[in-house]
C-alpha cells in the first residue's frame, strides 16, 4: 500500500479514537474533519494528473475507424483500377477515426499512430504514417446544381487531423483523420484484407480499432479550386481538373 494511503488510513484512525474519547457535539465535529482530512489523503494518489494508480484496472480506450478513402497512385498520379490484382500501386489510405478513454482517470497516449493490413494470405503490410499534410487533402463528394441539374459542382470538406499529444479526458470523445500510404498490395487484397488501426498509451498498452467498409477509390482528393463539370463528365473519381493541372 502506498504512503499517501497509510497515512489517511492513520488519519481516519485518529479521527474516530478523538471523537470516541471526546464525545457529544464537539467529538462528532472533530470526528467529521478527520473523517473529511482523512478520504482526501486516502484517494489524492488516485486523483492525480495523468498517471494511472499502481493496481488500478489498465486504461481502456475505444478506436472506432468510421471512414476509410483510398486512393490508387503510380507515380504520384492517380490511377484508374483496371485489374484487381493490379500490381505496382501505391495507396493513399485517410481515415476518420474516433478515439474514447473509457477508463476512470486521464489517459495520455504515447508514440506514433499505426495501421496495418493483414492480407488474405496471411501477410501483414505496415502503412507509413504520413503527418502534418492533410490541409493538401480534401474530403470531396459531387453534388448536382439546384437550378441546372444538368451541373455537377464538386464540393470539398476540410479534414482535420487526429491529435495524439493532449490526454484523453475521460469519457469525452476525439475524432480527427489520419493519412497512410501502403504499398505493395493489389485492389484485391486491400479490399478483402482486415485493416487494423492501433494507437498505444503511456503504460505501453496497444488499443486497436478494425476497420470493415472501405471506399476504393475513395473521395479524398487534392486540394484545389474543382471546376464545374456537367453530368456525362461525372464519374467515381475526383473530378478533372483545369487543362494543365493533371488528373485528379
């Protein structure tokens, strides 16, 4: 047991033998004080900072992975899936994901978030992490003019970063998005593979969150200012850019 534990356990002990011995009005008084003194002492170690109480039940946190957008690139470009077993692609994997402390206390995460995928074949793929650029990232989706349906206009959603660094508080729940690129894999396996994301907190403990649907190619694409495309132009990808800025 601990020191700060003994000694509230000593306070508390005190407290009851001095309002036994004094008794009546002044004895349940001075008993209450002690008895306050004493529980604050007994559970400060446990209400302190980030650090969870030695023989307290581990930390528990939730990672739920909502979206998963993955876009095919050779060469920087990207690419049209002709094949499922296409070889030579890279992935640019984005996902959303949600983080939630379900333990009593502040749990602070520690080291870089991971992801990886287990293929049919029972080999696993380490994705690299790709920080700090998802400002050149947008979440897009084509929506059809109001007043000419004819009009399809791209809209394109900010994604926020997931951030590791601030503790979890408990019960209050974190979302943000996180890049990977994943090489290789063929359409196949990253579409039949189980995804798993993985962060780990300061004890060393690993939390995992499995992934399930998953949108190949997906709607991230590159920021910049999408033109108005018409409705036979529309396809599954990004939509074109101008003439001189490459294939979305």
């Amino acid at each position: 047991m601990s020191r700060p534990k003994i000694l509230g356990l000593l306070t508390l002990g005190v407290g009851g033998a001095l309002g036994f011995a004094i008794r009546g009005p002044n004895g349940l008084s001075v008993g209450a004080v002690f008895l306050v003194v004493g529980l604050a002492i007994f559970f400060a170690s446990e209400a302190r900072g980030l650090v969870t109480p030695k023989g307290s039940p581990q930390p528990r946190v939730l990672v739920l992975l909502k979206e998963i957008h993955a876009r095919p690139q050779k060469g920087g470009k990207f690419q049209q899936i002709v094949d499922n077993n296409q070889a030579g692609l890279e992935f640019e994997v984005f996902v959303s994901c949600w983080l939630l402390n379900e333990s009593d206390f502040v749990v602070q995460l520690a080291g870089d978030i991971q992801l990886n995928l287990e293929t049919p074949g029972g080999s696993r793929k380490l994705a690299e992490h790709i920080p700090g650029d998802l400002n050149q990232w947008r979440l897009g989706s084509l929506v059809r003019d109001e007043y000419d349906t004819d009009t399809i206009r791209a809209r394109q959603e900010s994604m926020p970063e997931l951030q590791l660094t601030p503790p979890l508080q408990c019960g209050v729940p974190r979302h943000g998005w996180a890049h990977f690129r994943l090489r290789g894999i063929s359409p196949a396996e990253f579409r039949t593979g189980v995804l798993r994301l993985a962060v780990k907190d300061s004890h060393s403990n690993t939390h995992v969150g499995i992934g399930k649907a998953r949108q190949l190619p997906g709607r991230v694409w590159p920021t910049a200012s999408a033109p108005t495309i018409t409705g036979e132009e529309a396809g599954p990808g990004a939509p074109r850019r101008e003439s001189g800025s490459g294939a979305a």
